[in-house]
C-alpha cells in the first residue's frame, strides 16, 4: 500500500514517524540530551534515547520509505532534537538543578544519535531487499548442471 504512494508522501509519512517514534522514547525515558545533570545524566535510560530509540526510528524511517530510507533516516533525530533543545531554551526553560548542554556537545550528542539512526535505516534496508550488497556471480564451474564441452561436438 504504501509503495503505490507517490515519493514525497512517502517521505512525509517516514520522517513523521521517524520523529514520533523518537520522541515518544523521550517522553517515555524523561531524558532530554539537552540538560545536564552532572554524572547522573549518564545513564541507562540516557543510553537507550541516544542509541536505542533512533536506531528504531531508523528502522521504522526504512521500512516505511522503502529502497533509499537510510537517507532519510538521517532527518528525523535532527529534527526532534533541534525542537527540543529550541522547547528548553526558549520555552520550557532549564529545570533546577541542571544546565543547558553547551550548543558543541550537544552537537556531538545528536551527531551519535544520527549515526545510531543511520544504522537502523541501513538495518531496515536490508530487512526489505533481505540481501545487503551485490549478488555473488555464479561461477559455471561450480555448477553442477553446466557442461562446459557442450559446444564443441
């Protein structure tokens, strides 16, 4: 069904997913890369926004865009991190007892987080082709069937 979409619906539809999925893993978890809370910030559910969530949202970005998802992949944690970082200095503001992430490292941080959802998209890539590369080339002499002195009677 959805192959019969046209592309930039199909476009549409995967990176809005995309974001959704990421962002519902950080409502779940309550975890925004943006704040710091000293050594406490790091940790298990930190791990499961940054790598976790957007290699889903990769797979889901792939499945749902079909052949070329794992570039688009790359959009949806931009996005949902861009916004939330623009909700907390804008916004919402910095709760007590954390600060706002230098703008550098919460580069870094959404530069992993993309890195994490590219290989959920290339993941989702090969869970459609169900094959990743090039096809080997069958070597007649490996083939039982071929006789090679067939043309020369």
């Amino acid at each position: 069904m959805l192959s019969e979409l046209p592309p930039w619906q199909r476009l549409f539809l995967s990176i809005g997913a995309g974001c959704l999925v990421l962002h519902l893993g950080i409502r779940v978890f309550d975890t925004r890369i943006e704040l710091f809370t000293g050594l406490s910030t790091f940790n298990l559910k930190w791990a499961m926004v940054m790598f976790v969530m957007p290699f889903v949202s990769g797979v889901v970005v792939s499945l749902l865009y079909g052949l070329g998802g794992k570039i688009i992949c790359y959009f949806p944690p931009l996005i949902v991190h861009a916004l939330s970082y623009a909700d907390t200095l804008y916004l919402s503001g910095v709760p007590q007892g954390a600060s706002l992430t230098p703008l550098g490292w919460w580069g870094f941080f959404v530069v992993i987080v993309i890195e994490s959802a590219a290989i959920g998209g290339v993941f989702g890539e090969i869970w459609l082709k169900k094959t990743y590369g090039r096809k080997s080339i069958v070597n007649p002499a490996d083939d039982s069937r071929h006789d090679p002195f067939a043309d020369r009677h």
